[in-house]
C-alpha cells in the first residue's frame, strides 16, 4: 500500500503566534502516526514561485493523510494556522 503525504508550503507572516500553531495540531500529529520528513531547511526553487517553509509529513497511506487534515484536531489547528501563515497545502499519494 502507497503512503500518503501532506506537501505543504507556507509562508508565515506572525512567527510570535504560529508556534500555538503547532503545538494545537500535535493531538493530531500523534493520532495519525505523522512523520515529519522535511520541516524548514535550506532549499532552492529554480521554477516556478516559492515560499519560506517547506514541509513533507508523511502517513501510513492516503486515506490517512486526508482523515488527519478533515480531524477536529487538525481543524481547530487549521484555523491557527490559517490566521497566522498563507500556505499551498497538497496531500499525494506516494509512489
């Protein structure tokens, strides 16, 4: 079976508040067994536009992806982050 992955860019604009962020998605982090594979770090984008961050979470598969993202845990940090960061948010299938 495939893995699922959450491909998110973001670009933070409130880095005082988006730390509340993360610690209101960890509930669902650790529902969902996610694995963080990239979080930040040095990158280059040479097409197309890029923003701050760049993140690779991994799940067990595709399905798992998406019930992480569509959880009350992670909607409630959904709204957080929403207010705090402007985000390109992708969940693939894996290879």
């Amino acid at each position: 079976m495939s893995k699922g992955y959450w491909v998110v860019r973001v670009s933070v604009h409130n880095t005082e508040a988006y730390p509340d962020y993360l610690e209101a998605a960890r509930p669902a982090f650790e529902r969902y067994n996610a694995r963080f594979h990239v979080r930040g770090g040095r990158y280059i984008a040479p097409e197309g536009v890029a923003r701050d961050r760049n993140v690779v979470v991994e799940f067990e598969d595709f399905d798992t992806a998406v019930a992480c993202y569509e959880s009350p845990e992670y909607s409630a940090a959904r709204v957080i982050r929403q207010a705090n960061a402007d985000a390109d948010f992708l969940i693939v299938e894996g290879a």
